[in-house]
C-alpha cells in the first residue's frame, strides 16, 4: 500500500491518503483541512491520480485533524468513520475553534460509522486493522496495515513525544497505557506515521521516547 503525505493547516497536521496501488481505492486518513486551498491541493491530487475514495477516516475528533470530514465525504459520496466516544467532540467543533480563536467556520460532524477496536477494513486486498488508542482523545483510534507494515497513529505517540493530555477527553495514564499495550504490542519494525512531525518506528520509541518507560 502506498502513502501520501500532505500537511493541511497552521497546526502542521498531516493528512494521510492509504492508496491500494492496484484498483487504486484510497482512504483518506485524518482531513484537517481548515482552508479551501489545503482541501483543493488535496483533492486535485485525488482527481488528478483517478483515485476512488472509499473511506474518510478519523483517529479523532480534535479540528485540526477532522475539519474537512464532511466535506470530503460529500463530495466522493463516501462515510466518515471514527469510534463514538469521540461523537461529542466532532459536534463540538465550531466550539473547539472558537477556543483557539481560529478565524474559521466550522460546523458540527456527525459520524456516519462507527468504528470499534478490533474492526476490519479493506483497502483492495489488504487489511486496515482498527486499535482502540484512548489518552489523547476517548475516542482515538489507529488504523494498522500489517501487510505494508505501518500504522496511521494520530496525536497517540509522536517520534520522541506523546499527545497531549490537557484537552477535552485527554487522560495521561490512559494514554501511556494506551501506548504501552496497544503501540508497542505492534511489531518493532512498524512505522508510525503520527498527526504532526516525522514518522517513527516502534522500536525507536520502545527504545528512546522519554515518556515511556
């Protein structure tokens, strides 16, 4: 499975598309596009490859990553996935820019599925395995691609740092248990492809994350 990687607001979140290479079925992972020429460079992307969208899907609910949810999922005629204890969140979102005085207007998201730890999605041939990841949201999830190796992680583990734990439905002891139980239990060789900065490995922070210990 290929990625590609495109940085989509002022918060340098990284919106990810999983591409099957062979029929050519994409996910797209996290749009936080909060502006119409992120969401354009995006979708020129999309249309320009003839990529056929099957899923948007959501690690979480914070604005900086869900933003451009609907919009994406109306305009290929898909679903937005996410898990439900994040549902209130995604309502939420005019509220949350309005907390980081961010000039944009946001409406409320509603889910259209719901995801659960332990759930299974194809992406062509391959599988996309959903692992509950509470800590940095109720809600969060990561989508694991054992085939091609790599998970999709959100705001869970960073390369050297961890999400925050201040924000609403933020628990720090869930998410080092989260990180502990679920991230490390990956294979050591799994990248780690966070919502903000470079990508990792899982042995990397096995070994060096100072959180985590």
């Amino acid at each position: 499975m290929k990625l590609q990687i495109f940085e989509t607001n002022d918060f340098l979140e990284l919106c990810y598309l999983l591409i099957d290479e062979s029929t050519l079925e994409t996910a797209v992972v996290d749009p936080g596009m909060m502006k119409e020429h992120k969401r354009n460079e995006v979708c020129d992307f999309i249309e320009s490859k003839g990529l056929k969208v099957k899923y948007i899907l959501l690690t979480h609910a914070h604005l900086d990553h869900a933003a451009a949810a609907e919009d994406l999922a109306k305009k290929y005629g898909v679903e937005v996935y996410a898990n439900m204890s994040d549902a209130e969140l995604a309502q939420n979102l005019p509220d949350q820019a309005m907390r980081f005085r961010l000039p944009v207007n946001l409406k409320p998201l509603k889910f259209d599925k719901f995801l659960n730890d332990g759930d299974i999605l194809m992406l062509g041939d391959e599988r996309i395995e959903v692992i509950a990841t509470p800590g940095h949201s109720m809600g969060g999830l990561m989508y694991y691609v054992p085939e091609s190796g790599f998970a999709c992680v959100g705001d869970t583990i960073f390369q050297g740092s961890i999400g925050r734990t201040d924000l609403p439905g933020g628990d720090f002891y869930t998410l080092i248990n989260t990180i502990k139980e679920k991230v490390f239990a990956l294979p050591d060789e799994t990248v780690l492809f966070s919502g903000h900065g470079p990508s990792t490995t899982v042995l990397r922070e096995k070994q060096m994350n100072p959180y985590v210990r």
